[in-house]
C-alpha cells in the first residue's frame, strides 16, 4: 500500500482490518496531529500494519477478550508527528527510542518491528481502587501475554503495552509505586505470580488470535 496522501487514501488505510476487533483507524487519532494541523498517516504502511496486526493480535485482542472493552489512548505516531512532540516536549520520546514502538513503520537500529499503544481497560477502574493496584494488572500480563514492554500511568491506570520481535519483558511506572516493577535477571520475574490478582478472570483467547512467538532480528 502507498502512503496515503488523499482522504481517499486514508479512508482505505483506516478500514485495514489488523485483528478480529481492531481497524487501522482505531490507531490514527494523535492529539498532536489535531492541535497543531499534522497528517498522523504512515510513511511505510505495509509495516505498519504487519507491526499493528502483531499487536493487535497477540496481545490487545486477549486483553479484551478477557476484560471486556479496551480504550485506546494512543497507539500509532507518525515520524514527523512525535519528532514535533518530542522537540516541543510533549511527552514524545526521540524517533530512535520510537521505532519499533509509537512509531509503527520504522524499525529498530537493530531490524527490529514492533508497535506500542497506550490502553486503559474500564474492568480495572471499576474493580480495584487502592494505590499501585496497577501492579494486579502488570503482574497478569506479565504471566499470560507475550508483551515486549509495559509503562504505566497515574490517570485511570493507563499504560503502554509494546509488541516486539525481541521482547524485552520489563515493567515500568510513572504511578505510585513509581520505576521498575521488573526485569529479565530480577528475582521477582520469573515463576508464578497469581497471588497478586486474585479474582481476575481467566485468560481469554479471541477467535483467530496467532500463536506468540519472535525472532532473532
């Protein structure tokens, strides 16, 4: 697919379908792009829905097969787009921290393809109240998804989940408790971790969800 550079175009790209419940267009919105007149399209779209079906299938679909609805916060970030909100310091980080991550259609400096999007799920509003009950979720993810990276936010405990071909598996938070919640070679990351969310539901797997699974980029 070309870069769309039409609305006709963009209308195309935003019906791309990357998973049973996700469409292209569900990524497009950027608060950036909208406030300070930017086209939020992909320069190279066919990996940018390669990365976003990975994302979309691997680890949203689960999520809300499991917890019910997802909304998302933000997920694709063009390049000029976060270059803009990084130079303006809009909490964008440098396009080469980016690829492979907001920005979808740029690999790694390793070759790398990946796809981030911030997401809240409305279960864990409705279902736990107490400060760094984020964690419950953190921990759930972290023994039942193939995630890459996880980054966690104080307003409704949002947080960034990342696909990746070479997952890292590290957990960080900006809310309370604040900084690493883990890491590959931390004591606390391997084994069961199921007393932290009892009472969550089983995981669920969507129809037409792919089996996990990265390479040596």
């Amino acid at each position: 697919m070309r870069k769309p550079n039409s609305m006709k175009g963009l209308e195309e790209l935003g019906r791309v379908r990357l998973s049973e419940n996700f469409f292209f267009r569900d990524f497009l919105f950027s608060e950036i792009a909208a406030v300070y007149g930017m086209a939020n399209v992909p320069d190279d779209p066919d990996l940018a829905i390669e990365a976003g079906r990975r994302l979309c299938e691997e680890l949203l679909e689960p999520l809300q097969a499991t917890f019910g609805r997802l909304h998302v916060r933000s997920g694709y970030r063009a390049a000029e787009v976060n270059a803009f909100g990084n130079a303006q310091r809009l909490n964008c980080a440098t396009n080469a921290a980016s690829s492979a991550d907001h920005i979808w259609d740029l690999r790694d400096a390793d070759g790398c393809m990946g796809a981030t999007a911030c997401v809240v799920v409305p279960w864990l509003i409705d279902n736990v109240s107490e400060e760094g009950d984020w964690r419950k979720l953190a921990w759930w993810i972290h023994d039942h998804l193939p995630y890459a990276s996880l980054c966690f936010f104080p307003k409704l405990w949002a947080f960034n989940i990342q696909w990746h071909e070479r997952p890292v598996r590290r957990i960080t938070s900006y809310a309370q408790p604040r900084g690493l919640l883990t890491k590959a070679g931390l004591e606390n990351h391997e084994g069961d971790h199921s007393e932290w969310y009892q009472g969550f539901p089983n995981v669920a797997i969507a129809s037409g969800v792919r089996n996990a699974g990265g390479r040596a980029c």
